[in-house]
C-alpha cells in the first residue's frame, strides 16, 4: 500500500467535507469545488476524492441524479 499523504489540498478537502457533515447535509463534487479556497480542476479535485474513496474516508452515495460525498469516521480521525 502506498503511503498515505495528508498534502494541504487534501486537508483543505476533507475540512469542507467534515464541516458539512458537522452541519448535517453531504455536497456533491461540484459543491466542494465551489467551496475550495483555491483554483483546481475539476479532475484533479476528482482524483483526490477517488483516493479518500479508495482509503475509505469516504462513501459515495447516489441522490437522483447527483452522487453525495459522506465522510466516514476515517476521515474525521485523519483530519481532525
């Protein structure tokens, strides 16, 4: 297994996941993307959910048409 690296976009990532959750609502890739401080690609903020997927720090989880990011307690014990 690789190493696992907590880069700053990474936490900046999971702190707008887990603040969310905090309030009690699950976003979508393109509400992250909205809430990033930082200009990124679509595909690289993809890529970086993919991994917290493959790490179990989260699960996707499917609401009509849109497909919901739900922080798993990996996540909470790794950024928080």
């Amino acid at each position: 297994m690789a190493k696992i690296r907590r880069g700053e976009k990474h936490k900046q990532i999971a702190e707008i996941i887990l603040k969310a959750a905090d309030e009690g609502r699950f976003l979508t890739v393109t509400e992250i993307h909205a809430g990033l401080p930082y200009g990124c690609a679509y595909g690289s903020l993809r890529k970086i959910i993919k991994l917290f997927e493959e790490r179990d720090w989260i699960t996707k989880e499917r609401a009509g048409m849109s497909v919901l990011i739900k922080p798993n307690m990996l996540l909470y014990q790794w950024f928080r």
